[in-house]
C-alpha cells in the first residue's frame, strides 16, 4: 500500500506510533516531550520540538519523509533553513544523512512502529473507491458533538473566504458599507442564472443617483429598466413607454450607459423568475428600504429582517405581465420565501459577518450565525447527497459548512486536516 508524507506528518503530530523502546536508527534512546507546531509553509516541517537523544534533551525542528534519501533529493543539505533540524523521521531509513557541519543527523525510523489498522484505514480513506467522499462509508458513526463542532468550524471558514470578496469591493468602494451592500444585495437578486448583468447593473447605477429620485417611483423603476437594457427598443404599452421616455431624460441628466441587454438570460427559468421580474422586485426594495444595511444591522429579530424583504410592492403591471408588450395570465410577482432565504442567506447573514469582524463586534458575527441557524437547508445536489448518507440536515447553518466540507476537504482528500476523517482514523 502507498504511504505519503502527509500521513506521516499524521502520524508524528498525534503520536500515532508505537514509542516502545524508542531509539534513533544509530541506538540512542529518543523521547519525545513536543512534536512541534506543524508547519505547512516552507522550511522544516514541525518547527519547537522538543525531545531528548541520549543524554541531551533538545529543542528545534523536525523534517519527515518517506526515506532517508529524500533529503539529499529535495536540496535540504544546502538549504540553510534545515540547519537547526534536531531529528529526521522517516518512513524507511535508506541513506545516512550528514549535515554541513559534518555531524550525522539523527534519525527515527518508524516502518515498524505505525499500526497495519492504522494504515489500512489510511489507505482506505484516501485511495479507497468512493462515489461522493472518502468517508461515505463511515461518516454517520462519527459522533454527532464532533460533527457539530467540525461543522461549526468550518463554516466560520466559509464565511471568512467570502469575507476577502466584500472588502475587496469595499476597498474599490472606499469604505462606503452602504454601496457595498447595495452591489451584493443586487447580484444576488439575479441569483446564479443573472447575477453578473445585476451586478453590472449596480455599479452603473450607484445608489447616490437613485437617491436623488427616491420619491419617484415611475425615475426609480426608468432607471433600473433602463441600465438594465430592456428600453432600448420599441415598446408599445403605455408603462414601458412611460418608463421609456422618463430614462431618456435621466439617461442624458447623470450620462449613463446601460448594460448590454444581452447578457440577461430567460431560457430555462420559471416565467416567476425572470430577470424582468427580478428587476421590478428590486426596484420596489430601492423605493422602501433607503440605507438598508443600516436597517439590517439594527434589526434584531429574523421575522423583522425577513420582513424587509417579504413586503416588497411593485408596480401593479406586473401583475399580468412577464415581459414588457406581452400580457399573462393574473398572478402575484411577490419575492417568495425561498428566494428571501436565498438573499438573506448570501447576502444579509455574509455582510453581518463581515462587518462584526471588521468592526471587531462580536454581536454582529453571533447574528450572522444565529440567521443561518434560523434558515432552512439549502436544496441542491451535494446536500442530497450527504441527506443520503444517513446525515439530518436542517439549517443553513449545516448546509453552507457542509458545502464546505465537500468543497475544500472531500474533494481535495484533506481527510487528515479534517475532524471528521481523524475520528474515522482513530475509530477501532
């Protein structure tokens, strides 16, 4: 069976080895008081051990390989950072090393000492035949406080990543939270089908100029129709034409330049969800809610916030309409409550995370967690699939950590940096 470094570092970082009798391959008696900080950047790979070799005890890096020669192959005899290396673990001892200064490097050979259970659940676990991750098959006898403490981590990590993409646009927006939120807020409006041509939509019409209009409902709605694209060409019914006229004026007034209609998709989608739709949706939120990521972090109660999102009108045309020139049958136009979660969930729950750490206000983080929590689990295939598994997922909470996990642990088999693939290690 394959043996890799990475299982090494395993098993040296925990002590997962038998220390019975332990001695270096030339005979003095080693123990081990710290295996070191596991370091993952260059130079040795656990850095303040601390051990005693015979009669010295001493304090320094460790570097792990497969074997011996390793050393001479991977330029560490020239590479000044290896200097201070007081022990070299290996998997197979094969070759001595000697350090520049002449004195032989003492060295720890562990092809004895790992247990064939240990081994064997290694090599399962990673190379193993797996349809979904490398666990499927003993996921669910992980205790549910380790799972919960794992996803928990883990989500904080999520949240975290999607942190670095807000402050770079808050950066490009020069600290303005308001704006900032504003352009999330509207390419998440889109979802995924449109939320790039949203996006552009809310960098070429910054809140300051919708700001100016706020008590015109038919300029709000003009402008929103018109960057977006959608009244370029000829319209015929008395709304659009409205809508049509009232953009040239203020096309001219703040020298706009609108999107490239082309870029909004409708092939595919539920006729409820069209960006058409979607943009008289948001034209309805910009008229009611002015600073609305000041209204998001004094609200406290999920019912409150949801609520800013629940009660959006927009214009009555749209009652039987999809499209502008193209009358439906009568139904509401009301964002429903999957879509509200979907923005509460991506938008909401991720600025108030960000803006807690930024700010270094704890409060507004444990909201952030607190509405995930309060959410439902997102529906989509890798949830399906780890539902399948035998795991009760109920929150968002639990769906956007496992997502997680799939993503930047299952996929990449980091089952050794993961809670959940260490207690399967450990299980007898």
């Amino acid at each position: 069976m394959l043996i890799t470094e990475d299982f090494l570092h395993y098993v040296w970082k925990f002590r997962l080895f038998d220390r019975t009798a332990l001695k270096t391959v030339e005979g003095d008696e080693i123990e081990v008081y710290s295996a070191g900080m596991h370091n993952k950047h260059a130079g040795p790979d656990f850095q303040n051990a601390r051990l005693r070799i015979g009669d010295t005890t001493w304090a320094g890096n460790v570097e792990l390989h497969i074997s011996s020669a390793d050393w001479q192959r991977h330029n560490h005899i020239t590479d000044k950072a290896y200097e201070n290396v007081i022990l070299h673990v290996v998997y197979r001892d094969d070759a001595p090393v000697t350090l520049p200064n002449g004195r032989r490097l003492p060295t720890l050979e562990l092809h004895n000492r790992i247990s064939p259970d240990l081994f064997g659940r290694y090599h399962n676990l990673i190379f193993g035949e797996r349809q979904f991750i490398p666990c499927e098959a003993n996921i669910t006898l992980v205790e549910e406080l380790t799972m919960s403490n794992w996803l928990s981590r883990i989500l904080v990590e999520r949240l975290e990543k999607r942190s670095e993409a807000v402050l770079t646009t808050l950066a490009t927006n020069r600290g303005d939270w308001e704006e900032t939120f504003y352009q999330f807020l509207a390419a998440n409006f889109g979802f995924k089908t449109n939320a790039l041509p949203f996006e552009l939509l809310a960098r070429s019409l910054p809140q300051i100029t919708l700001a100016k209009h706020k008590n015109n409902a038919l300029q709000i709605e003009a402008l929103i129709f018109g960057q977006a694209g959608f009244l370029d060409g000829d319209v015929v019914d008395d709304y659009p034409q409205k809508l049509k006229d009232e953009y040239q004026y203020l096309k001219h007034k703040h020298n706009l330049t609108p999107v490239d209609n082309h870029l909004w998709k409708f092939m595919r989608m539920r006729p409820q969800n069209f960006p058409t739709i979607r943009l008289a949706q948001f034209a309805g939120l910009v008229m009611q809610s002015n600073h609305l990521l000041s209204k998001v972090l004094e609200i406290r109660e999920v019912e409150i916030l949801r609520g800013l999102f629940d009660n959006i009108s927009i214009n009555p045309y749209w009652e039987n309409h999809y499209r502008f020139d193209a009358e439906s049958k009568p139904s509401p136009k009301n964002l429903g409550k999957a879509s509200t979660n979907v923005l509460l969930l991506n938008t909401v729950a991720l600025f108030l995370f960000t803006y807690g750490k930024q700010h270094r206000q704890q409060y507004h983080i444990n909201r952030a967690l607190k509405l995930l929590e309060s959410l439902p689990a997102e529906t989509n295939n890798i949830i399906a699939d780890f539902v399948n598994l035998g795991l009760k997922i109920k929150t968002a909470f639990e769906s956007q950590a496992l997502l997680e996990l799939k993503n930047n642990y299952c996929d990449h088999k980091k089952c050794l940096d993961c809670a959940v693939g260490n207690k399967i290690l450990k299980l007898s």
